[in-house]
C-alpha cells in the first residue's frame, strides 16, 4: 500500500503540472500560477515525505559469532550499515549484542522477566523453547511469510519452519539463517611439527603424540617449557566437544542417530571413556591447565601468542593468511615463521561433524506485537532487507565501490579499504552479519578475494573436504511435559567437570549418568525425542531410547 500510495501521490502531481501548463482547470479551478521545476520538484518531495512511515525506534538483541568476540560498533558518523537502515526505513536502531552463550542468555532472560522486551530478540533453541512454553512469544504469521519476507525465504525452506515450531505452540519462532555447510577441523603449527621433525598427525594416537612433543620439545625455541599441545574453552562451566576424545569414542557433535536409536553424545555410556581420556590427558600435562576457567576466544587467544600447537576451529577463516583477523595472521604477528594447517586425526571415520541445522531462534516478544504491530512489521522489513543481496552486501564486504567492486553477480573486494575501515577499526561489521551466515552462493554471488593466496585456497579445499553428516531430520525436540532439559544439563555438565578435576576418574560415570536418567528424567526426554524423530520420519522408525 505503500508504495500504491507513492505512485498516486506523484502521478496527481504531474498530471496537476500538465494541467497548469496548459492553461486548463485542474478539479473545477484555474492554476494561479504556472508550474516551475522548483515547485515540482517540491511537489514531488511533499508527496515522497507523504508516503514515507513515521519515524519510529527499533531495539534488536543479537548474538554475534566467536570470531568476532572482540568486535565494538564505530561512531555513528562511521557506521554506514546503521545509516542505511536508519535512512532505508526511516527508524532509530539500537542493536544489543555480545557473543552467544551462557551471559547472552542470562541477559536475555531478566530482559524478559523484568519486561524490558526488545522489539526482535534472537536466541538458541532451548530458550526459545522455554519462552514459547511460556506464553512470551508473538504468532509471526502476519510477518514471516513468504509475501512479507521473500529475501528471507532464499535461506530458509517453509518445510523447516514448520518442523521448527513447537506441537500446539502455534507459530511464533522463525529460523534464524543458518550456515549449511560447516568448516570444522582442528589445526596443528606445521612449522613446529617442523622444527621437532614430525610429521603430520594422521590418527588419535598420532596426535596425543604431537601433543607431548609440543608441551616437552620447546617448539618454540625460547628455552622454557611454556608451550602446550592443546586448549580449548571451557567457559568455567562444560567440556567442550573440541576435545578429539567424543571423536576417538564415536560421538560426532552433540547428538546422533545411531544403529536405529537417537543418542544423546554427551550422556551415553561411552562417556566414560571420554573423561578418561581427558583425565589421562591433564594427568600428562599436554594440554592448557587453563582451558576450564578459559572464557571464549581466550584459547584462541593464548594460540595467537604462540604458547598452543593444536586447537579445534568451526570457522574456515581460521589458517587463512589473508584475513586480517584470523588465528595465522594473528600468531604470524608475533611469530613471524607461523603457519597453521588443518589435518584430520580421523581419516577413517564417516563424519567429523554435522552438517548445518537450524538451532536458533528468531523471535518477537507477544507484549510488543499486541502493543504496537507496526513495529513488528517494520523491525522484519529490516530483516528481509539485510537477507537480500543489498543488505548481505553491506553487512558482508562493505560499500560498493570503496570495499568492493560489483560486475554483474561477481564481488571483487578491495582488502585495504576493508582492513583501514572495518577490520582494524574493531572488525565491526561482523556484528551485523547476525542475521545471514557467510554463504554468498545463496544469493547467487561469486566473491573473488584476491588475499586468498594458493596457501589459502589449498587450506579451504582440505577443511571443505572433511566428512560431515546429518545429524537428525528437521525437527524441533522438546522436553515432554514436567521435565526440564536445562536442569538436567547443568547436572551433566557438573558431573562432567566432578570426575576431571575431583573425582580425577570415569569410573563412577555409569551411576552418575542413570542418577541423570532418573532423577533428573533424562530417559523420559530423549525418550520423548525419539517420539517426536518418528513423527516426522517416512521410512524405518527409531528404537526406544536406551
């Protein structure tokens, strides 16, 4: 209707024009005086403000990725994307962010309790379950529908939006769009493989041997033993599936579909032989004491200092020399004979991980949409903008022309521009790619990076090339009625920790894990997710949980 009104607005302005210089009546009237380009132009001007929305606010609470943990907003002189949108739609944009995880959430939650409801709010699967169950959530169909958000609609099927809402819940989570194709790999420090003649791990045991020589060996050089085979993050509260032993042990990410039965990776039997592995690991004294306390990217952190010589990664910029910001161009800073490779210690496995689900949720508190729906509609007006190739554009590469030159569907980028205004000015832009993953293939652009040295391409070839599955068919688990699925996750999560660092054994893992199944009901929900699999599966169902 918009757009309806601008057209009639500026076809009566010409067609009074038109009247004027002909001398002729215009409804019943003679024009007083003759038509000029200024007048016109004023016309036309009164007519765009006419059509133009009322100013309104729009808060945004987002998760921003890991790798851009230390990213900050410029100056609003400097923040184009904010300018964009601002102008774009005529609104004042307030985005909250920080990294998601556990203080994301938190914040998240007394926003909610305390009413401080932003107009679109982002969060993981488990807590949008709970806001839905709840009662928090608005019905989005009037606003995510293929009419209303059709940029939307190139990265996310209908099919899975439906299989995402929760049974009787009605439709009130959107997909957040996410990265199909994942990038997982661990990577080792080549040139201290090097250094101690060794050569590049091709199996756990090859690994854990690696590990020893970089904690024993100085790889360094400096002549103090202050280099350790391995860290990771552990937030102070969990044990990371970076570890190599869920892999040595069979278990592929968080959870999996399994000789016909679901399994909960982090809960099976075979858990025990994990922690094991973990302790026998810190009673060696191969990996990073600090990798508990270590909050994300602190790990990553301590590697780009040149004290790790292996670490997991998810993200494909990880080895790359060319991107200003990652762990190689980082190291190499300090070291400047650094060079960071991906190898896979589990070339006769499947899968090393999963592919790309949806896990989080795109959201819209019920008090605001039943308060002020314009918002709403207006906030997923922003939302489709930055799914289409405009927005994906700006938010991804920068400005055209100053970071990137466009020839039909081909981006050519311009990395000094980029570094001078984004990546070395806080590496902002990273914070508003929330809404759409690194996948320019989805809109039907071809990116030619001319940092993507040989080095470079060979690295993204080998990480693509690594095996992943599909973890479980579209849908979306919830806990059965009267069960409590974080709960039962803290207690997994302090038993995990309870057997590291007090109990310094696994034995005791197959009566931890049944007080889990018991007491803290976890039979009855993974029970109640192997239900809700079948529901959607076509062919062979699965077998009662064990």
């Amino acid at each position: 209707m918009k757009k309806s009104l601008l057209v009639v607005l500026s076809g009566a302005t010409l067609l009074a024009t038109a009247c004027s210089n002909n001398g002729e009546e215009t409804n019943g009237a003679a024009s007083s005086q003759p038509a000029t380009s200024a007048s016109t132009a004023s016309a036309s001007a009164t007519a765009s403000e006419a059509a133009k929305p009322e100013k309104i606010s729009l808060r945004f609470m987002v998760p921003v990725g890991t790798e851009f943990a230390n990213a900050t907003l410029p100056s609003a002189d400097k923040d184009f994307v904010k300018q964009a949108i601002e102008e774009k739609f005529n609104v004042d944009l307030k985005l909250d962010y920080m990294v998601g995880g556990e203080d994301y959430k938190s914040k998240m939650n007394v926003q909610l309790a305390g009413g401080d409801i932003p107009d679109v709010f982002i969060a993981d699967g488990a807590a949008s379950q709970k806001y839905a169950t709840d009662g928090l959530l608005a019905d989005l169909t009037d606003y995510l529908n293929e009419e209303k958000v059709p940029n939307y609609y190139k990265w996310v099927k209908q099919s899975e939006l439906d299989s995402y809402q929760l049974v009787g819940g009605g439709f009130n989570r959107g997909i957040l769009p996410f990265m199909r194709n994942q990038y997982p790999a661990w990577y080792v420090r080549k040139d201290w493989l090097d250094k101690l003649q060794l050569q590049m791990p091709k199996s756990y045991d090859e690994m854990l041997e690696v590990m020893r020589k970089f904690t024993n060996g100085d790889p360094d050089g400096n002549g103090k033993k202050d280099t350790f085979g391995f860290s990771t993050s552990g937030n102070g509260a969990s044990v990371p599936l970076e570890f190599p032993q869920w892999l040595a042990n069979g278990f592929v990410a968080d959870f999996q579909i399994a000789n016909d039965v679901f399994v909960d990776n982090r809960t099976d039997l075979g858990v025990q032989k994990v922690i094991q592995g973990i302790i026998d690991m810190t009673n060696e004294g191969i990996i990073d004491p600090d990798w508990f306390l270590s909050k994300y990217p602190g790990h990553l952190d301590k590697a780009a200092q040149n004290k790790i010589g292996i670490i997991f990664s998810g993200e494909k910029n990880a080895a790359l020399e060319g991107d200003a910001n990652s762990l190689q161009t980082r190291t190499k800073a300090i070291d400047p004979n650094a060079d960071w490779q991906p190898f896979n210690p589990f070339p006769d496995l499947p899968a090393i991980w999963k592919n790309g689900v949806p896990e989080t949720s795109v959201m819209v508190g019920k008090a605001v949409a039943e308060k002020n729906p314009e918002k709403v509609a207006r906030a997923f007006e922003v939302l489709n903008w930055l799914a289409g190739e405009e927005g994906y554009l700006l938010t991804h590469y920068g400005q055209e022309g100053k970071h990137y030159t466009k020839e039909g569907n081909k981006i050519t980028l311009i990395p000094e521009a980029y570094n001078a205004d984004i990546a070395n000015a806080g590496n902002w832009l990273g914070i508003y790619r929330f809404f759409t993953p690194d996948e320019p293939a989805v809109l039907g652009l071809e990116i030619n990076d001319p940092r993507i040295s040989p080095r470079d391409q060979a690295i993204l070839k080998t990480v693509a090339s690594y095996p992943k599955h599909d973890a479980l068919p579209p849908v979306s688990l919830l806990p059965p009625e009267g069960t409590n699925i974080g709960d039962f996750r803290k207690e997994m999560h302090r038993l995990h920790i309870k057997m590291i660092f007090e109990d310094k054994s696994a034995a005791k893992w197959p009566e931890y894990r049944e007080e889990l199944m018991t007491k803290y009901t976890g039979r009855t929900i993974f029970q109640g997710y192997t239900d809700q699999i079948n529901a959607v599966l076509k062919d062979k169902k699965l077998n009662a949980f064990k």
